[in-house]
C-alpha cells in the first residue's frame, strides 16, 4: 500500500514553512553573531569560543528534563513560546546596540536563553514530526526538513553575510527577531495538536528522564547513532567556531566570503539529504551510510588546508563533501532512531540525543576557544577536520552495518516484529547517525 506523502497533510506544510522562516533567522544569526562580538565587540578568539559554548550550554543544562516535559505538553504550543521567545531576545540586541549599550555580558546572555528556547523548539519539533506524518512517512518528511535546513543555511548564512556587510551586524540581527515571530504566527494554523493522557500520568521526572537514557544508552544502535553525530558536531563546531577569527583577522577576507563558505557547507547538506533516500532504496539503509563514511569523512582533512587562492578552493570543496555525508546522516539516522522509538519515548529520546549532540557543540566551542588561543587557529581546525574524519567508525563497528530496512514498528510496540536485517550479505559497511 503506498505511503501517504507528508505534503499532502496540512499541518506537515504548516511546520515545514514555520519551521524554514525559523531556520532562516537561526543562519542569519550563525554569520551575524559572532561578527558582532569580533567586529563591534573586540572579542578575542577565546571570548568568540566561550559565546559560541553559551550558545548551546542550555542543551547541558536543560536538556535531560526538558525531553520529559515535552513529552508531558502540546508540542504546538512548545513552539510557539520558543519562537516568541526568541524573538524578543534578539529584539534586545539592536536596542541595546542604538543606545550605544550593547555589551558582551549581554551578547553572552542573549544566546544562552535563545539556548534555552531552542532546546524546546527542536525537541517538540522532532517529537512533533511523528504524530503529523505517521512513520511510514517519516524518511521523506525527514528528508524534506534535512533539505530545508541546509537551504537555510545556503540562503541564511549567504543572507547573513551580506546583511553584516551592508547594514553592520546588529542590524542583521532585526531580521533573526522578524523571522522568529513570523514562525511563531505561522505555527498558531497548526490544528493536530495532540497529547495523551498516558503521557501526562507517567512517574516522575527523575523516573522519565533516566527511561529516556537507558533506551537510548541501552541499544547498541542507537548509541552508536549518538556517539557518530557527537563526533561529527564536535568537529564541525571547532572549525566553525573559528572561521570568523580566520577569514576576517588572518586573511583579511570580508563577512560576505565567510557567509559564501558557509552558505557551500549547507550545499553539501542539502545535496546529501536529497540523495539520502534513493542511495538508500537502491543500497540498504546502513550500506548506503557506510559508503558515505568510508569514502567522503577523509575529505575533512582539506579542510584545515584553508588559506587565500587555490588553497581556499581546496579546503571549500572538503567542506562541501564532509558536509554531505552530514546530510546523508541526519536524513537515515533521525529516521532510525525516530523508528526506534515508540511515541511516548520521543521527546525523551530526542532530548538524550540533542544532550549528547549539543554537548559535543558546547565542548567544541570551548576547546576552539583554548586550542585557538594557545595553540592558534590552524591547529584547532587540524583538531576539527580529524574528528569529522573518523565520526563515522561508532556506527561502522555497530550493528548498524547490517541493517538493510528501517524497522516497522518501534520496539516495544504493540505487534512490534523482528529487526529486519540482510544478513546474508557480507562486505556492508552501514552507518546511521
């Protein structure tokens, strides 16, 4: 029986356009933020790493329980108060700036409660994802948001560069705030808003959280899912942590450059969760991520190559093909663990996950910040491209290799079969993250 597309479900078409104008503001603010500390703020490398660790600190220090509330609230009106959340705290920024009072105090607490909003909105947005397209539906609604995220990046972070160019970074930072508040206007359509009772009469928080952990910790597929996607966001976050000290102090280069290299990155995203679907119908699930592993993870090591000219060029093109094996990633591997997991576990699944995921952010951001300060800028991406090198082995020597299909049903469900698995065919060499 064919599956239902999740374009012709409304509420999937409303998420998807709040959740791109959310997308849009989130890039600009990945190219205009850190300008703001370097360019308005002198920030030092280590002062840029610590903004950048604050930025995703609320993933540490929220994340665990913020998975069991989630799971208790309706995940529309989680949204919502994130998006307006967020809105308001970028509003502070270009005030603060116009009344010649914008300080990196207050740059540092404006991104540790955006944090703080975000671990909501991207928990419930996961958790929500499910109950709209069904989980027939979810590798092709996954694939779509994948899509969108790097688009975002191609258009938000390009948008960013050149709105810092033209308008200085502050200003750029009026259009994050827009943004976030048209996604909270646009989330308000959302009609299925559904919420169990057997969520809400579950045992305490303590309780819920540790059955959070012990699914994901306690499956040797899903560890390994975890375990790769922290490598691959603690290598990406080194490098980009840095990119704004190397391409505006080292080489001289402008804002609109460095959002161009970023904006190539989200190429390579978007490239890879286009392709993630059909590599894997043709290939098998696991199969089609371990070729991605194997052979285009070593083109990392170009990255910290980067200089002006040719070497640009080179360190830009192992940037595009890292990045697309992170779009092939996120595309099958928040599938399988979505699959995974059976719906009154999704909020907590998705917490531990984003625990771990943002944790590797957050310890990125500070170890670029102390191997740029001491060791110097070239040294901390050679420390970045080697992690993105070798994130994939976790799920290369896991069970994951074998698995051919997605699973029907989560395990633990009701009627829940047998892992599906090709067995009988050696030589796979199948990731998930």
């Amino acid at each position: 029986m064919p599956t239902k597309s999740p374009w012709q479900i409304a509420d999937f078409r409303i998420l998807f356009t709040a959740t791109a104008l959310s997308q849009l503001g989130i890039n600009i603010g990945y190219v205009a933020v850190p300008l703001i500390a370097v360019t308005a703020l002198d920030a030092s490398p280590g002062q840029v790493g610590l903004l950048a660790a604050l930025s995703t600190a609320a993933f540490l220090l929220i994340g665990l329980p913020a998975g069991a509330w989630v799971d208790r609230m309706r995940h529309r009106r989680v949204l919502i108060a994130a998006d307006l959340t967020r809105a308001a705290l970028f509003t502070s920024v270009p005030v603060a700036w116009s009344l010649d009072a914008l300080t990196l105090g207050q740059l540092y607490a404006v991104v540790l409660l955006n944090g703080c909003a975000t671990v909501f909105f991207d928990i419930g947005s996961q958790s929500f994802l499910p109950q709209l397209v069904g989980r027939d539906g979810l590798v092709q609604a996954n694939a779509a948001v994948v899509s969108l995220q790097a688009a975002g990046s191609v258009a938000g972070r390009g948008a960013g560069g050149g709105l810092v160019q033209l308008l200085t970074a502050p200003v750029a930072v009026v259009a994050m705030a827009v943004l976030h508040l048209a996604s909270a206007v646009r989330l308000i359509g959302i009609r299925r808003a559904p919420v169990t009772e057997e969520r809400r009469q579950q045992g305490g928080l303590r309780a819920q959280i540790a059955e959070g952990l012990r699914h994901v910790l306690g499956n040797r597929e899903l560890r390994a899912l975890a375990l790769t996607a922290s490598l691959n966001n603690l290598g990406a976050q080194i490098i980009n942590t840095l990119l704004p000290v190397l391409f505006t102090r080292e080489l001289g280069l402008s804002a609109g450059v460095l959002g161009l290299y970023w904006a190539a990155g989200g190429v390579g995203i978007f490239l890879g969760a286009r392709c993630a679907r059909p590599i894997a119908h043709r290939l098998g699930h696991g199969r089609a991520l371990g070729i991605a592993g194997l052979c285009l993870a070593p083109a990392a090591l170009l990255i910290p190559l980067i200089d002006r000219g040719p070497w640009l060029w080179l360190a830009g093109a192992g940037w595009v093909l890292a990045t697309f094996k992170m779009g092939m990633d996120n595309v099958l591997g928040v599938s399988l663990r979505q699959r995974l997991t059976p719906d009154p576990l999704l909020g907590r699944m998705n917490a531990t996950f984003r625990f771990m995921l943002t944790g590797a952010l957050a310890v990125g951001s500070a170890a670029a910040g102390v191997i740029g300060e001491f060791a110097g800028v070239h040294t901390a991406l050679w420390v970045g491209g080697c992690c993105l090198a070798t994130a994939f082995l976790p799920v290369l020597l896991s069970p994951v290799r074998n698995r051919r299909e997605l699973p029907l049903q989560a395990p633990g469900s009701a009627a829940a079969g047998p892992v599906p698995k090709a067995r009988h065919q050696p030589g796979f060499a199948r990731d998930a993250e």
